[in-house]
C-alpha cells in the first residue's frame, strides 16, 4: 500500500483497526510513534548495486488503555510529516514489536488494515542457481558457484 492509500482509508474511518497475520488485532490504544522516510541502498549477494525506498510506520502500545488514535490524528501525524519529510507517494512498511520487531507490508479489507508478513528472499538468483527447497544447503551452494 503507498501513503495516498491510507490516506484515503482513513478519510472513510472512524476508528483504526490493526490485524496482525494471525488474525489478531493490535491492541486499541497503540501509537504510531513515528513515521519515517527510509532509504537503503545495498548490494545482493550477486553483486548488483540495489536501492529501496520506502515509508515507515512504527505502532506500539503501552499501558495506557484509554489512547485512542482517531483517523483524523493520524492524517494529521501524516501530513506534518509529508510536510517535514517532502515524502512521495512511497510503499509503506509498519513495524511492530511482537517477540521482536516485525516489518510488515500493508493492505486494506474494507475495515481494517491488515499487516502482512513479508518475507526474505535471494535477489540474484540467476547468479546463485537457486534450487528447489528441498535440497540441502551443500548442493544450493557449493563452493565456486558464485552464489553466496
């Protein structure tokens, strides 16, 4: 979901409503403690140069059950920070502390917001030979094959 998404989700909301992959919903009084502009810029393990860029949630909850994050509070935690960001139309990515910090990517249900897990992956496959899962790590990745 990009940032003009929420945006017009949270124009039809009254109240916000986080659901964890297993269904389970982030408790009614989280924050979202901060929203940032993130840049990374890597290289895969097949030697290409990579960027990505995209805008972060942070939601958390503490013991104070009566905070309630209204839809209007959190477009205007949003536009201050387009504002002091100069943020664009970038995917969103939510984080959240569960067992530790997840990241999550983010979609909509008509009611809610849904927060998907995401999940690591081998960006230069075609430089590692990546193989079907069920065979070892030592035939995936055999010495002088290039791959990481």
């Amino acid at each position: 979901m990009k940032l003009s998404e929420i945006k017009n989700h949270l124009n039809s909301l009254n109240s916000i409503q986080f659901s964890l992959p297993d269904g389970t919903l982030v408790p009614s009084h989280f924050h979202v403690t901060e929203i940032g502009h993130i840049q990374k810029q890597f290289v895969d393990c097949g030697g290409s140069l990579r960027k990505e860029e995209v805008i972060n949630f942070q939601l958390w909850t503490s013991d104070d059950y009566d905070h309630r994050l209204s839809s209007s509070k959190l477009q205007s935690i949003i536009q201050m920070s387009e504002e002091r960001l100069a943020l664009n139309d970038l995917p969103i990515e939510v984080e959240y502390q569960g067992a530790t910090i997840g990241k999550y990517d983010l979609e909509f249900d008509g009611e809610k917001f849904l927060l998907i897990s995401t999940q690591t992956d081998c960006l230069a496959q075609d430089k590692c030979i990546v193989t079907p899962a069920v065979e070892t790590a030592q035939t995936q990745c055999a010495p002088g094959s290039g791959c990481c």
